[in-house]
C-alpha cells in the first residue's frame, strides 16, 4: 500500500490485561497511551479537536478529518454510515456493521458517548471493535471518558480518550474525580481537564507495574455505570481478557468481591477443573489453610505443617492441598505457580458465598479423582466443605498450636498404616506428571514423563531427566517448568506451543516480524517453542499471545533461552 505519509510505528510498550501502554510515531511526532485528546486544543498537540463553525475536525499528526460531516447517525438507530479513512485515520459512526477498513492505523469512534450510559452496549461495542481492529491499531473513543471511568476503558482495550465530558461537566459546575461527581457553585472545566489527564498518567503507571487491574477495582465504585460494565465485561468479556492475560506476574490484592473474577484467578480454577490430574499414587488428601506469606511452602505456618507431614515415609502417599480464596484449592505441588504465588486477600473469617461455592465445587471434583482418607486441618474453616466426605479433623484450637501438630502427626500416621509407601523417586516423579499436565495438558505430561524419565531435586527445583539429558527444570523464581531444547522437541512433536518462523538466521530474540505461524493458545509468559521447516530452533517464554504474534510487526515475541547451534 502506497503511503504519502512517514510510515508509522507502533510499539507496545507495556500492557496489563489488555490495558496497553504504547507509543505511536508518525511523521516525527509521537504520543504515549493512555492518551487524552485537548477539544479545541493548539496545533502542537500531537492529537486535538479542533472546532470549525461548531463542527468538530481530529488532528492527528499531519491528518486532519471532519468527524460530523457526512451521514450523522445514532446508536439507536438504524441508519449505518460507512467508514470515512483518511492516511491511516478511520472515523466510525455508530452502530457500525461493517470491517475495519484495511490500512487503518488510528480507528476513532465519533459518537462513543451515547454508550456511556449503557454498559451492556458498551462492553459489546468496545469488545467487537477490538477484535475486528485487531493488535496493531489505535483505538479512540470520544465523548465517552471521565476521570472515574479512564482507567476501566483503558483495561477494556481503548488507547486514546478526549477530555470532552470532563469540560461539559465543569462548564456545568461539576467537579469530574476518579471517585465520583461533586456539584461545585463554579466553573470546574480547567480543573477537570488537569484531573483527566493525571488520571491518564496514573492508569499508565499502574499498567506498567502490572497491577491496573487493582485501579480498576478502585474505581469501579464510583458510578453504578461503571459497576455494570465491570460485571458485564468479566462475565461476557473472559475469553476476551484471557487472550491477553499473562500467566507469571506481580503481587496483586483481591479486596473486592469483583476481584474474584479476575480473568487470571478465573482462568486457574477452571484450569485446575479441566486438565489437573492428582498425582495416581496419592491416597490420604490433607486439607490446610492457606498463608498470608506466598507460596506458602516458605511461609513459618506452612514450614510448621511439614515439620508435622514429613515425619516418615508416609508422606509420599499424602497428598497436601491448601484451601483459599479466591483460588479454591491449591495442590502443594502448584504453590510457585501464578497467582498461587501472587495474591493477597483480606482474611476476616467471614465467607462470601460465590466463595463457598467455588471451594465445594473445585474440592468436589478432587474428590472424585479417588482418596482413601481426607484429613482436614483447617480448623473452624471445615464447615466450608462439611458434608462432602468423611473427614478427620485434627486441629485443637489453633492450627500451628503444638497440640494441633502433634494431632495431625499421629493421625496421618494412624490411618497411612498397612498402606504401601512408594519411594521417593516415584513419588516425584507422578507429582511432575500432575504439574506437567497443569501447566501443558495430560498429553504433554505423558509424552514427556514416559518410562526412561525421572525427577531430581528438591521441590521446587525440579529436574526431568531422560536417561542423562536434561529435558527441564521447575524454579520458584519463574513459577513453573522452563524446558532445554530436548524437551522443547517433546512439545513440538505433540504440536503444543508452536512459533513458527521466517527462514533467517535467529541470533537472539525472535520478534513478532519474523513470525509466519504461532499456537493461538500461547499466552504471555508461557514456553514456546520456534521451529524453521520441522526443526526446533529455539525454545523460550512468549512476550506476546499467539495472534499477537501473528498480528503485530513489532516488539519481542519469544524472549529466547536456548537455541539450536
């Protein structure tokens, strides 16, 4: 396509779910998202409005284009207006019906605050638009963005907002904040606009410190809107979000009831529910509470449990599963495993019941995986699970007490007894199987944990071996199993995975340009695995979903470890 125009670049700078920070160079000028357009701002603004006889023109860069001129139509109406593109700009009049038009760079929604007070409309407009734009383009929608609400449409995937509503709310007197409306007895504009744009900033900040889903959850409580279309987006939106949700991260609280749908926590139960598989040989499960330090194996309640646990060779018939929230359950063996490894939640004794409801169903479907014995140490926590099975309690007031310790000591030993204890080595090796198959599925497990392999180290550093080559190896650091090239082939061969690459020379990291083909099912953070015409070339972590990959023309896409000589 011939342009009369500098080429532009778009790089992603950061992203948060599909919250996004990027900068976008045109013609030498540049803007960083989240970014708030001026209304009748100057001519050295990167992007403005400008007002031409009471109609508005967006300037971008070196592009000018009439945003109320042609078919005028409404979101209620029936009327469909086709896009208008202009180097790279494409205006959209809602309700659009059509494709994003090839070449666009910057797509601008003119009419976006008629959604502002319909949230089902607006998650299912803005999640469509998305999903037709694609990676590599711009999203803009005006007349939709106030100080309470940026930080939630940055999340949803909207890149450039304008500072309209907060000028029609302080022309009238109202003070626009992240926390709500104030009716002042003065013009507010001026203030407004410097509260929108620091708001932008701040959104930005807490993008790039992985944590805007936090802000978000914050913010959410200042309009009964904006509680609407949070609910609606985590409910209709969860495939959408997942797509971009990475699988390592930061630290992050769950302090609202909304925040037990995070797509990540979502994504771990229903993980757990579809493809984790106990480990065969385990016959007494143990219930225990979780910890505020993670993972919980490191924390002093925890250590205090194993000095209880791991009194004999007992123990590798025991199978140790902690029981949270917002998790459900979490089998000891996935503790360095994110967000197992990363949440914090506030503990007052008190269960909501979306809470019970979880932890019964995930616990239930353990259950039906097989145990001889269930063994709760959960204290006055039991009556979660109350009813589910036959349960033998062993706490005495508190759980770490001395008493409870020694309780839960002699229990496990009184009912593991005529049972046949495996050896250690066997027992490591089914519990990297049940791993295996969490993090790549049971066929990855079973191709990879076949006969001639087996499992050293000390939990969590894991290494599979086959015969006297390394295949990979579990670390606390990266939360899950990194694989060398030899496992890397394992995974190819079962079609899991899969980068495929332009035919050049890969001297470092493979960026998205040199991508012809990715596994849609690859999420950022997971191992993937380059190939050249059936080959295993590299294997290292995706930067990138697969159709990011195969979408956008810059940035990392596979940040590699190993590579073939």
């Amino acid at each position: 396509m011939t342009r009369g125009y500098t080429e532009p670049m778009l790089d992603v700078i950061a992203r948060s779910q599909r919250g996004r920070v990027c900068e976008y160079k045109r013609s030498d000028r540049s803007i960083v998202t989240p970014y708030v357009i001026k209304v009748d701002g100057g001519s050295n603004d990167p992007f403005h409005i400008s007002l031409d006889d009471g109609k508005r023109v967006l300037h971008v860069m070196d592009t000018s284009v009439p945003l109320d001129e042609g078919l005028l139509t409404s979101e209620s109406s029936d009327i469909y207006a086709e896009p208008v593109l202009m180097n790279g700009v494409c205006v959209i009049r809602l309700p659009f019906k059509g494709e994003i038009p090839e070449g666009t760079e910057v797509l601008v929604v003119a009419n976006g605050y008629e959604l502002r007070d319909d949230a089902r409309k607006l998650v299912s407009t803005i999640i469509e638009l998305r999903e037709k734009a694609g990676f590599g383009v711009l999203i803009c929608m005006l007349g939709v963005a106030d100080a309470s609400n940026l930080a939630l449409l940055s999340y949803m995937g909207i890149d450039v907002f304008d500072d309209s509503v907060a000028r029609s709310f302080g022309i009238n007197d109202i003070l626009s904040t992240p926390e709500g409306d104030i009716i002042c007895d003065s013009d507010m504009t001026e203030r407004n606009i410097s509260i929108i744009n620091e708001e932008s900033e701040k959104t930005r900040s807490f993008i790039e410190g992985g944590r805007l889903r936090e802000l978000v959850d914050q913010r959410e409580f200042s309009s009964p809107t904006s509680v609407a279309v949070l609910r609606l987006f985590d409910d209709v939106g969860y495939a959408y979000q997942e797509e971009e949700c990475s699988t390592v991260g930061c630290r992050f609280a769950c302090n609202t009831v909304q925040a037990l749908r995070r797509p990540e926590v979502l994504r771990y139960r229903r993980t757990i529910m579809e493809r984790y598989h106990k480990p065969a040989h385990k016959r007494v499960l143990l219930l225990l509470p979780c910890s505020a330090k993670k993972p919980y194996h490191i924390s002093k309640t925890h250590k205090r449990f194993a000095s209880a646990i791991h009194t004999s060779t007992h123990d590798t018939v025991v199978h140790e599963v902690i029981v949270t929230s917002p998790l459900g359950i979490v089998p000891r063996e996935l503790d360095i495993f994110f967000p197992a490894n990363s949440y914090d939640i506030p503990v007052t004794g008190e269960w909501k019941p979306e809470e019970k409801q979880f932890i019964r169903e995930m616990l239930s479907h353990l259950l039906e995986q097989g145990y001889d014995k269930v063994i709760s140490h959960l204290g006055e926590d039991t009556e979660l699970i109350r009813g589910l099975c036959e349960l033998e309690e062993t706490v005495v007031g508190d759980p770490t007490s001395p008493a409870s310790l020694t309780k839960l000591d002699e229990t496990l030993r009184s009912v593991t007894k005529g049972m046949k204890f495996g050896n250690y080595g066997d027992d490591r090796k089914e519990t990297i199987r049940s791993v295996l198959g969490f993090q790549f599925g049971t066929d990855v497990a079973d191709a990879i944990m076949d006969d001639d392999t087996t499992g050293m180290g000390k939990f969590p550093y894991w290494k599979i071996m086959r015969d006297k080559t390394q295949l990979g190896m579990m670390t606390a650091e990266r939360g899950m199993f990194s694989l060398t090239l030899d496992g890397a082939q394992i995974l190819a061969d079962v079609g899991k995975n899969v980068v495929e690459m332009m035919d050049f020379e890969l001297k470092g990291n493979l960026f998205a340009i040199g991508v012809t083909k990715a596994d849609p099912s690859i999420r950022i953070g997971d191992e993937a695995i380059i190939m050249l015409n059936g080959k295993v070339k590299a294997v290292g972590v995706a930067m990138m979903s697969g159709r990011e990959m195969m979408e956008l023309n810059r940035g990392i896409a596979v940040r590699v470890r190993h590579k073939s000589k």
